[in-house]
C-alpha cells in the first residue's frame, strides 16, 4: 500500500456524503459470555486487523479541489482505537442501547484513521465489542466478514460462515452476454466487471442476480421510474440523535419451519415478518399502511472472495418493495416471495454499483442531490449477512450474538439488519431519534408476525 494515495470514485462519494444529522458509519455490536481479555484483543486487533488491511493505520487527508487521499497516519496508535468503557447501572439491556445509540450518533474523529472500537464493560451477561468504522473504508458486508477475521472456530478460521463457502456457485451460463449488454446500457458498470466482480449468492438475494443483455435496459428504466415512497412518520427531516434496538434470538428452525410449510426461503420469512412489523407500527401511528421499498445493498465481489483481499466499497443496491398493504400474514408472505423472485432476476446492482462509482467523481453538490434524489424512493435499509453456524470465539471468549447497522443514506431515517449466528437470527433496528423514538416497538411488532407465521404453520400441515 502506497503511503499516499488517492480514494477511489466510490469510497470518495461515502466520505463526502458524511453529516452530522446522517453519519456515514457502519456499527457492530457483538456481546460476549464472559469477560473480554483486553490485552489479548489487542494482540488479536493488531496482528489481524491492523496489520492485514492497512487501510487501519491510514487516516485521510484532502487533496487538492478537495479531492479525498489515503496518507499512512505518522502516529498511529492502536489504542486511540480501542477503548474501554462501562456501561450505566444498571447494565441491562436498556443501558446498552443508550450507549450504542449515543455513539452511533457521534462522528468519528477525522484526524485519525476512521475506526474505532468500544469495549463495553458492566453489562449484564459478560463484555460487548461496540465497533464504528467510516463506509468509506468498506461497504458493510466486507466489513462484517473482516470483523468475523478476528473470531476463533473450527471451519471459522478465516472468519468465513461455512454457508458463505458452500452457497458459492458459478456464474450464470449467460453471464458473458449480459456483461456486453450492461456496458451499452451502464457504462459505469464496466468498472464492476474489470475488478472480477461477479454477483455473490448472498442469502437475502440467494439466486442468479443476473441475466442476460437487455435485461439491463429494462432494469436502469425501472430505476428511473421508481416513485417516491409515500410520506409517513418513518421519513422526513433528521436530527443528529440516533436509537439502537436488537431482538431476543429468534432460532432459525423456527424460520425455517415457517418456510418449508408456508413457502420461501428462510430471507423471504425474515422480511415478510419485518414487512408486517412495519404495517403494525404504521398502523399504530394512525397511518393507512401502504408498500414501502427497502434498500437491499449486494455483495458484487469475486465469488472466490469470500473474505475480502482488500478493503473498499464493491456492492450495489436493489430496490425491494415490501407488499405492506397485506393484511394477512401468509398472503405477505407470498406475495415477498414473489417480488423478491423478480430481483433475482434483474441486474439492478450492478448498474447502482456503476452509478455510485461515476457520482464519486462528480462535485458535491451534485452526488448530494443524487444520492437523496436515490433516497427519496425507499423509506428503510435492509440489510443480512450470516455469521458462522457454530459458536466461535474472540480472543479466547466465546461470542453470543452480533448485530450491525450500516448508514442510512439518502437521508433515509431507518435500518432494519437481519444476522444470523449459530442457529439464532437477530433483528436490528437503527433509527433516527425523530423518526421513530423507541425502535422497540419495530422489533416487539416483528416478534409478534413471527408468532403469526409461526402459529399458522400446524394449520397449514
């Protein structure tokens, strides 16, 4: 790594787009049973994080006309990064989440490399890891895996969920046309093809994303044309102040119980479970419910990448809208199951991917305007990465659960993250404090169509 260096186009847009009502950090929370060993993370954090991706020991500095550069920081200090905190009394649940809220609403500090890891002590149960890293290192999914680096298992060595190495699968037959067709249609997208960014079977979007040439015409209309997303509590005006919220473990079983009686796939239960969470808590508002879209970002690295070789921003976002106007649970189900089959069909990510690279070179003003103009269809961030299927460890302390959040761009107020780990799935919830004041209601609501799901599941036998 060169000690001076410009930012790509892409990585650029995510650090001007940074502001302090719509911070643009990533945050992971991952709580432990037991005490963390703090000089023993340490080694671990330096040997594989630090000294691995030197993106961690780089800060950022601005060029000329304000252009962004990476510069090897000349007094790196590990532990201006990695701190220890305690959590309020009494420690519960509800303590932590105040926390994590308050420094999910505070920026990182520029002059410094853009990480920063909490441990939090004084919870109830053992340690919690708060992690905040700049989107401008990498995009979210990179960033979960690299984090999952650090962990210890059996089949986990290299932080990889095992499902992550068998899902692979090769690239569609007509992979080769539909790549001519994108660089006619989306000549930005070339730049995705060129860095071997084949589409990953991530489990949201598990499934061919794309297919062939004209496909691609189809796809960047349907972006052009996408209304704007009706106007409810959930969008307008935000404030710097952000809340936290994750749920109990729901057992995977149990989805995919739901999935194999009622159709779908474990990621079509998930969401159909959060798009009638979403309908509860409209409804709740006094406001009629009505479709939403979800922002669903996409792994565009190379299949044989599962932990990334480096850093940086490589995925696209695909429209999803969730059929909230459903009453009844198993007919939402349904219903997501279809429309999520049509994304799988489209190759809308590739050409957001080339869309944001080419507003990465464009003034400020301009990527603002776009970026909200993008925002201002869709009202939530959803996001899910697996995590490993066995219990792994950190730094000699086994890990209980992670939840993480990426930034909700566009000025969106919402992001729902779904992560699964050791046969248990948690549901996470950031809002803004103006938008939705207590993020508990969203996951009591998603615990409830879960029961609903759930409930209709021996019926259905």
């Amino acid at each position: 790594m060169r000690a001076h260096e410009r930012m790509a186009s892409v990585d650029a847009l995510w650090f001007h787009m940074e502001e302090p009502a719509n911070l643009m950090m990533i945050t992971a929370v991952l709580w432990f049973e037991g005490r963390l060993d703090f000089e023993r993370l340490q080694a671990v954090a330096r040997e594989r994080l630090v000294e691995r991706y030197p993106r961690f020991r780089q800060r950022v500095v601005l060029g000329r006309l304000g252009a962004p550069h990476w510069e090897d920081a000349p007094d790196f200090d590990l532990d201006a990064h990695l701190s220890r905190l305690t959590v309020p009394a009494p420690g519960d649940r509800a303590a932590l989440e105040t926390l994590v809220g308050q420094w999910m609403s505070t920026p990182l500090e520029r002059s410094r490399p853009l990480w920063q890891f909490h441990v939090l002590e004084g919870a109830a149960g053992g340690d919690v890891l708060l992690c905040r890293l700049h989107h401008c290192l990498a995009d979210g999914i990179a960033l979960a895996r690299v984090l999952l680096t650090l962990t210890d298992a059996q089949g986990a060595e290299e932080g990889v969920a095992p499902e992550l190495r068998e899902e692979r699968r090769a690239p569609a037959p007509g992979l080769a046309r539909w790549m001519r067709g994108a660089r006619v249609v989306a000549g930005a997208a070339r730049a995705a093809v060129r860095k071997g960014a084949e589409l990953a079977a991530e489990p949201i979007l598990a499934g061919d994303l794309v297919r062939q040439g004209a496909r691609g015409a189809a796809a960047m209309a349907k972006l052009l044309v996408i209304p704007q997303d009706p106007r409810t509590p959930l969008r307008g005006p935000l404030g710097p102040e952000k809340r936290a919220a994750w749920s109990d473990p729901v057992p995977l079983e149990r989805v995919k119980a739901v999935g194999r009686v009622l159709g779908g796939t474990v990621n079509d239960v998930l969401l159909a479970a959060v798009t009638g969470a979403l309908r509860r808590y409209l409804e709740s508002q006094g406001v009629p419910p009505e479709d939403l879209h979800a922002l669903v970002p996409v792994n565009l690295r190379p299949l044989d990448e599962p932990v990334p070789r480096e850093l940086g921003n490589r995925f696209g976002v695909v429209f999803l809208r969730l059929p909230v106007h459903l009453e009844e649970p198993q007919r939402r189900l349904t219903e997501l199951a279809r429309r999520m089959g049509e994304v799988k069909r489209s190759p809308e990510a590739v050409l957001t991917f080339g869309a944001l690279e080419v507003l990465g070179y464009a003034p400020a003003a301009v990527e603002r305007a776009m970026v909200d103009a993008f925002g201002s269809k869709a009202t939530l961030v959803a996001t899910n990465v697996p995590g490993p299927r066995e219990a792994v460890s950190l730094a000699g302390t086994q890990l209980g659960g992670l939840t993480f959040w990426v930034p909700q761009a566009g000025h969106l107020g919402l992001g729902v993250s779904l992560f699964s780990y050791a046969g248990q799935v948690t549901v996470g919830v950031a809002a803004d404090a103006g938008r939705m004041a207590d993020p508990h209601a969203l996951i009591r609501a998603f615990h409830d169509e879960m029961d609903a799901l759930a409930a209709a599941v021996p019926a259905a036998e």
